[in-house]
C-alpha cells in the first residue's frame, strides 16, 4: 500500500506557511504553556501529550495570526479548550470504570457465577454468537483466567495457536459489540449503562455494555483501576495511558533499551533530556516543504494482527496499518513527512527512520523521545532531503518488536531519476518457528551469540513468492534486508545484474555483478534484466559463514517467473551523478571505534564498544571532519550503522574502495579495520551507532555521542 502523491488541490496546500515570528512564539513560551497545563490536569506527561497535539493541530491556524501577542493569547485560549475536552473524557472514563475498579480483587465464585459477575449481561450475551471455540476460550483465559499454556494442554493444541485462537475470538466479540451497541462502542462505551435498557426516545431495550475491553493475556479481573477502558475506534489515543494491565501480554513485557541489562563503565542515559519535548515542538515548526512540494500527513497504528505468512506458520504478529511489512511511504525530495505514530500494542514503542537525514529529536530512540505507550501516539516531523531507498522500524524492544512485523519501506525520489520499466521494492525477512510451526521463543545461548535466524525466508511478508517480469524488460529493484541477523548473499540464479544504488541512493556509474552482500540495515538497488520469455530464476541466498554456530547454506527467498516480451523503455546513463571524496585512505582517523566481546554474564560474554557496553563516546563539532576506524576484534562479522547521518567507506584493511557510495551500514569482516569519512551538519543532539544484529545491539554493542555546535 502506498501513500498518495497526488498534489493536493485544497485549501491546505494553499495555506501560507506558519511565519518565523509565531513559530518563535509558541517555543520561546513553551515553559509557561506546559505549566499551565500541568497545574491544570496534574500530571507532566499528560499535560505533555495534549501540548504536543495542540501544537500540531495549531500550526495551521497559528498560520494566519502575524502578532506574537495575539499568537500566545490564541495559543493559551486552545489550550483552556483542549484542558476542558481532557476532563470530559475521563470523567466519562470514570464512569466507565467505576463498576470495574471499585471492588478489589475476590476470590471463591463459582466458574458461572465468576463469568456473571465479570462481564455484564449483554457481552455473556453475545458470546454465545460467537464460534463455539472462540467463546471457550474467551470464558476460560479471560474471564476464569486459566493460563494459555493450560488451555492450550487442556483443547490439545500448541500455545501459539490458543493465542491466534484468543485473538480471533476477541475480534469477533469486539465486532459483535459494536454491531450490538451501536454508536455506543464506536465511541469508547462512554455513557454506558450496563444491564440497564438504553435511555432516550428509540432506543429499544437492549442494554449497553462498557466493562468489555480487549484484554491481555493476564486475564480479565476485577481489581483497582488499571487502565481505561478501550472498545472500538473511538478511544482517545492522546489522553493518560498507564503501563498498568500491559506489563505482560503473552510472555511481552514492556522494554526499553534500560531494561537490557546494560552493564559497564561510561554507560549511556537511555533517557530523553529534560528539554526534549520543548526540542520535538521546535521541530515539528521547522520542518517546511520546498516550494512547490508539500506535506504529506501519514498515520502508523502499531496493532496486532494474526500473521498466515504459510498455512502452516500462524501467529500474533505486530503490524503498521494491519500489514507485515507497514505500507511503503512515498515521497520526493524536498516533501515533508508528517507521521503520527497511534500505539495500539501491549508494550511501548517508537519508530526509527533509518537512513533518513532528521533532526534529533525525530529519530525515534529512547534518548530523544519518551517512548510511546499503549494507547499514546507521537508525531515526527521531517523534511525528505536524499533521494533513495529507506526504511522504517521500531527501535524499542528491537528483538521481539521486529521479528513480529513492525517495519516497512520508504521510497524518495529525486528530480532526475533514471528511466525503468517498472520497479519492485523487495524487503528481506526471515522468521524463527518451532517445530509446530509457532513463532519460536525468544533468548538462548545460540540467538544470543549468531542473532536470530528464522527457518522461514520472506520477501515482503510473503514465504518464498512468486516474483513476475516481462521479457525484454528492465526493473529496478529496491531490497532492503529487514531481518534480524540474517546475511543475504543476494543472486538470481547466477544471472547478471547491474548495482546502481547503496543505502543512501545512486552510486556515480553502475557496476555489474552476479551476486551481493547485504547485511542487516541495509539496502541497495539493482536493475534486474531483461531475461528471456520462459525463464524461471531462484532468488536465493549463498552460502555464507559470518563464524556463527549454525552455518547457513545456499537458501531460496523466492522464485522470478519470466512472462512473454514487451518493448523497453529503460534509459540507464552510463554516469548516474558525482560523488565529491570526503578524503583519501591514507588520511588520519581522529577516532577509533573497537567491536568486540568479553567475559560476561548471563550468556558467558558481552558485546561491547571500547571495552564498554553501550559505550558515552566524546561529542563531534558541527561541519568538522571525522575520520574513523571501525575496528573488529571479534572473529565473525557485523553490521555497523550510524544513526542520521551517512558515510564514505574509503578502505578496508588498507585496501581503499573501488567505487564512491554514501551509506549508513557497512558490514564489518572478522579481525578487519574498515575507514569511514563524514561530516555532522547542523544537526545537534543525541545520536547512536550500533551493530545491527539486533540481539548484538540489545546486548550492549552500540556507541552515543553528542553533535554539538
């Protein structure tokens, strides 16, 4: 799916942008703005969330005020009114909630008597439409409150599929609610009155009910007031949310980089600063389209959904907008992206841009933002200024987030762009099942030394598809490895091909191959054919050994059917643009970075960076030079990735690099030194590098450093 680049025809597009004054404005007086909202609703993180929405939703009017005093009064007027909306929705909330949190936790009902005494009356009811399956164990795991693993024993099937099985069942009830209760689901079950007739003119006798939520698998239960309660789409994203109740979902706790059990010396504060919000506000100003470009506004829900990648391999996966891999995101240099991230998980998130050049307090870590919890949602704000091939990914709890679904692609093109006859956007992926073909757990002395490798191989969601081309033709191909630990060592069928892109766009002058390396993170793109009508070529990954304890073999992604001929139109220039050097090999490094493992609990040993687990590096100077070397000690491979910013790779154990490329991963051969050359822009703030094998990154391999002007 992708989003729309049809120019816009409105009003909005022809609004005035927000002047620098007004803008000015609303920073300088952001201090005041939160602490009148603080006073106000007594807490900083909600008084946070509905300055942020309000600052958002304000620059559009903020646009036609060209008086400062004016801009503040306005301000501070939708400011009172958002504060009035806040205390509406929980008194409602509070209503909502009063049966439910009112009486503590008892014990001792019988099972019927336990189910009455839960739900009311009008969910019991329509539990019985449900399948009969469904409603079983519905009854059993969320209202009598056995474990998963007890009811999967006890109906002899495995707990993977007594969770897809959960989830189905809780669709289906949710939808049976709102079919039966109308505009009173759709809006959060706000003026419920359960197990008492609807009042007002036509409204029958049915009773409305507010007490169901989509539960965890912790159950349902009577106790003190844990959450609010959420059914159907009109729950508000923005108001309070509490990590209550979401603590454990399926074995899922709620994670952030501070909860990896980072040890070490010179370790990094896994914490946005204090003036972080006030930082994501002046961003979300500044970002502005070129002339003649424009805003494209996009929401992300982060939601569960039930993955069938194969009949035989179904699981609850994590997914943006309902789909593994999130919808491509298209834009063109110079267009600015507006992502409003809606977190509807059981744990908290955030999205990482990687590849793409942002202001910091958009990158989407938990140095530069607060992570976003169940029920929250966050705004980034960037201006698209490279051309090529980009993804995005969550970047809290990696491990399990990822290897659940949540990622996607984003494509940027440029002004002068070559010319295709079609074009393929291919993310790699694996994915790890046990022997019953449920999602494998997570951890272990194998996952923790290799990263994990999954035994199911994925193109776009998809186990090993079936690709199409035309004879005759030319395609560019735009592959991103998305896996966790996987090298793809990419050939078709020893055909040859043409790498005309790395990670950050077009190479100077395309290079013939007939296979490539992708490491994880990375991307690049290649123009695939033309081949001859009949042709069917496997997409497959060599054998590669990066010294992990399994070694993997020449695997196939998927297979490329070759239909009957059509007329090309591709234009490929022999030189495709010009890549300035930033140095020589020989220049200097000013900074060494060492790779490397050591001693360590619980697994034996530690992934570490200058002999530290995420190691606090000295900051670098706006516009100076930096020239490092990459160094790893270690004896297998590993993906470097730097956050924001790209690099020239100028050697390899001395040997320069043959062809110029900007990038922002460069695998990192055993016992090797690799040179790296870029520069910071204006672009102060917190920034990171780690090794992409995620369980690597999560185990401590990663660096922080400050840019700084």
């Amino acid at each position: 799916m992708h989003e729309s680049n049809e120019p816009d025809t409105g009003e909005e597009s022809a609004a005035r942008p927000t002047s620098p004054e007004v803008v000015k404005a609303l920073v300088d007086n952001h201090r005041r703005f939160l602490a009148f909202l603080e006073r106000r609703v007594g807490s900083r993180e909600v008084a946070e969330d509905i300055l942020q929405d309000a600052f958002v939703r304000g620059l559009a009017g903020a646009s036609k005020l060209r008086d400062e005093d004016s801009v503040v009064a306005w301000f501070y007027r939708s400011l009172r009114n958002a504060t009035i909306d806040h205390w509406r929705r929980r008194a409602a909330e509070g209503r909502a909630l009063e049966r439910a949190g009112a009486l503590e936790e008892v014990e001792g009902p019988a099972a019927d008597d336990a189910l009455m005494d839960t739900v009311c009356a009008c969910v019991s009811e329509l539990l019985q439409t449900l399948k009969p399956e469904y409603a079983e164990a519905l009854r059993q795991v969320d209202l009598e409150e056995t474990s998963v693993k007890a009811y999967a024993e006890a109906n002899g099937i495995t707990p993977n599929n007594a969770s897809v099985r959960l989830f189905r069942g809780r669709e289906a009830l949710r939808r049976q609610v709102q079919r039966a209760c109308g505009t009173c689901a759709d809006h959060g079950c706000l003026d419920c009155s359960c197990g008492r007739p609807a009042k007002g003119p036509g409204r029958g006798t049915r009773p409305r009910c507010k007490t169901y939520r989509p539960p965890s698998s912790a159950g349902w239960k009577r106790r003190a007031p844990v959450t609010k309660v959420m059914v159907g789409k009109g729950a508000n994203p923005n108001s309070e949310a509490t990590m209550q109740g979401h603590a454990n979902h399926a074995g899922h706790t709620a994670r952030s980089h501070a909860a990896h059990g980072h040890t070490g010396q010179g370790v990094a504060d896994h914490s946005p600063s204090a003036d972080a919000h006030i930082d994501h506000q002046r961003e979300l100003s500044v970002a502005q389209p070129d002339a003649g470009r424009r805003v494209i506004e996009i929401e992300l829900e982060a939601r569960e959904r039930v993955s069938e990648m194969t009949p035989d391999a179904q699981f609850v996966a994590w997914a943006y907008n309902g789909q593994v891999p999130g919808p491509t995101l298209e834009g063109r240099v110079g267009d600015v992206f507006q992502v409003r991230l809606v977190n509807r998980l059981p744990e908290a998130t955030t999205i990482h841009w990687h590849g793409i050049r942002l202001p910091a307090p958009m990158d989407g870590t938990d140095m530069t933002q607060r992570l976003v919890a169940p029920g929250e949602s966050f705004t980034y704000r960037f201006k698209l200024s490279d051309a090529g091939t980009f993804w995005y990914h969550s970047h809290a709890n990696e491990t399990e987030q990822m290897e659940r679904g949540l990622y996607g692609s984003m494509v940027v093109r440029g002004d002068d762009e070559p010319v295709f006859d079609g074009e393929q956007v291919l993310v790699f992926d694996d994915v790890k099942l046990d022997r019953s073909g449920s999602l494998a757990k997570f951890g272990g002395f194998v996952q923790w030394h290799d990263g994990r490798e999954g035994v199911l191989r994925l193109i776009n969601g998809k186990a090993e598809p079936e690709l199409a081309i035309a004879a005759g033709q030319v395609e560019r191909w735009r592959m991103i490895n998305a896996s966790s630990a996987r090298y793809v060592r990419f050939s078709l069928g020893n055909q040859p091909f043409r790498i005309i892109g790395s990670d950050m766009g077009l190479l100077e002058a395309p290079r013939e191959a007939r296979e490539i390396l992708l490491a994880p993170g990375e991307r690049v793109e290649l123009a695939v054919g033309p081949f001859e009508a009949g042709q069917v070529l496997p997409i497959e990954s060599l054998a590669y050994w990066r010294t992990t304890v399994k070694r993997r073999k020449t695997e196939p992604f998927g297979t490329l059917k070759v239909g009957s001929e059509r007329v090309s139109i591709t234009a490929i220039p022999a030189r495709l643009r010009t890549i300035e050097p930033l140095a020589s090999a020989d220049t200097p490094s000013n900074r060494t970075v060492k790779f490397s493992v050591r001693y360590g609990l619980p697994m034996g040993m530690e992934f570490v960076v200058n002999g530290q687990t995420h190691h606090d590096g000295e900051p670098v100077k706006v516009g100076e030079l930096q020239v490092w070397d990459l160094v790893n000690e270690t004896l297998m491979d590993h993906p470097f990735h730097l956050h924001g910013f790209s690099f020239q790779v100028l050697s390899v154990n001395g040997q320069a690099r043959e062809w110029a490329a900007w990038e922002d991963v460069v695998n990192l051969p055993p016992t090797s030194t690799t040179r790296i050359a870029w520069v910071p822009d204006d672009r102060p703030g917190s920034w990171m590098y780690h090794c992409h094998i995620l369980e690597h990154h999560a185990a401590g391999m990663m660096g922080h450093f400050e840019v700084v002007r």
